[in-house]
C-alpha cells in the first residue's frame, strides 16, 4: 500500500507536468486526479471536462452527476464516501479542449503515450485489487479491441479473461460506459440493462474490498 509521502510526490509530480503543452497538443497544463494512499478501488475515465479543469477535480459536471448515481446504485452511501474511497484518475489528465461540432475533443494516440507513464506510476503505487474503467480510452488501455457491448457487464482479470464471482484473481477490471449526455450507447434498453448488471456485479466486490 502506498504512504502518504509517496503518493503527494507523484501528485506533485503530475500535477507539474507540461509535457502536452511543450508537444504543442495542449495551450496550458491543468492535470486533474483525486485520491488518497489508502484507496483499494481506482476509477480510470478518459480525460478531464471544461468543469474537472476550472475545479481541479474529477467528474464535478454532468458526468460525474451521472457517474455519482452509478456508484450509489453500486452501494456506495453518498458522493463524499465514493470518492473518499476511489482514487480517481483518467487515461491523460488534462482537458483536451472542444472540437468544432462543440463536444469534447478526443485525446490523440500521442497525448495518451505522452501521459501514460502517469498512468503506470499511479497504478504501481495504489495497486488498486479493483479498476473501474470509464470510456473508450480506458477499455482500449486495458480490454483493446472489444466492442463495448461485449465488457459493460461482465467483469475480468488483468489478462483480459472473463471471470465469476468466485475468482481469487486481482486486479479486477470491471468496465463501465461513459456516463457522457454525448454518448447515445444507453438509449438502447439493451445497453441499459448491461449496465445494471455491471453495477449489481459491482456492488459486491466493491463491499469485499473495503
């Protein structure tokens, strides 16, 4: 388990980072995580909104209010106890900035390689026994290549392996969607019921492993 001393040095060593901004990807750096050495759950997104940015934190806009009654329905008791006990981070930590048709530009292929190394130290440090992954960027780091429809609901090992309820395996990787206005993927009633099922297999593991 990390100590308090590492994690603030790899906090501060994020939060400094201009590597995007210096690659010309970005106009200024505004890296955003939260978390605490203690935390045995990590939720990976994909990257930072306009709000995360101004505020400083993750999934504070109308994500994180969607996001927030996922994890309510997953068993955690109020907004402050999810995130006093999930680190929370995303795939490249800065807001990437608008594209022209007005939604969130996606980050490049560069950008994420640029922030990965972020991303492996934060995960070598917490050593999270559960990763909840949010979005595309997420499910393509660790799940590449599978349609969303085949990981929202099921749950899996850190090889990719579909496991049971009984699985003595860890890290679990159990993928959600987006909770993004801009996704239509939970229109369909099919997809929403996917979705319940990763919040029923939720509950339990999360309940295990505090």
């Amino acid at each position: 388990m990390a100590n308090n001393l590492q994690l603030a040095r790899l906090h501060r060593d994020i939060l400094g980072c201009t590597r995007c901004v210096v690659a010309g990807y970005l106009a200024r750096a505004a890296p955003v995580l939260s978390g605490h050495a203690d935390n045995r759950i990590m939720l990976i997104g994909q990257a930072p909104g306009a709000v995360e940015a101004e505020r400083r934190l993750p999934f504070q806009g109308r994500s994180g209010k969607v996001l927030m009654e996922w994890l309510a329905r997953a068993g955690f008791a109020s907004e402050a106890e999810a995130r006093r006990r999930i680190y929370i981070t995303s795939v490249t930590k800065c807001f990437p900035g608008k594209v022209a048709a007005g939604g969130d530009r996606r980050p490049s292929r560069a950008e994420v390689e640029l922030c990965r190394p972020h991303l492996d130290r934060q995960l070598a440090l917490i050593r999270p026994p559960l990763l909840i992954l949010v979005g595309g960027l997420a499910h393509e780091r660790f799940l590449p290549g599978r349609p969303l429809a085949d990981l929202v609901g099921r749950v899996f090992d850190q090889s990719g392996h579909e496991v049971g309820s009984g699985t003595r395996a860890r890290p679990l990787l159990l993928p959600l969607p987006h909770p993004s206005g801009a996704s239509r993927w939970l229109n369909d009633p099919g997809n929403r019921i996917l979705l319940d099922r990763a919040l029923r297999r939720l509950r339990p593991l999360a309940a295990a492993i505090a």
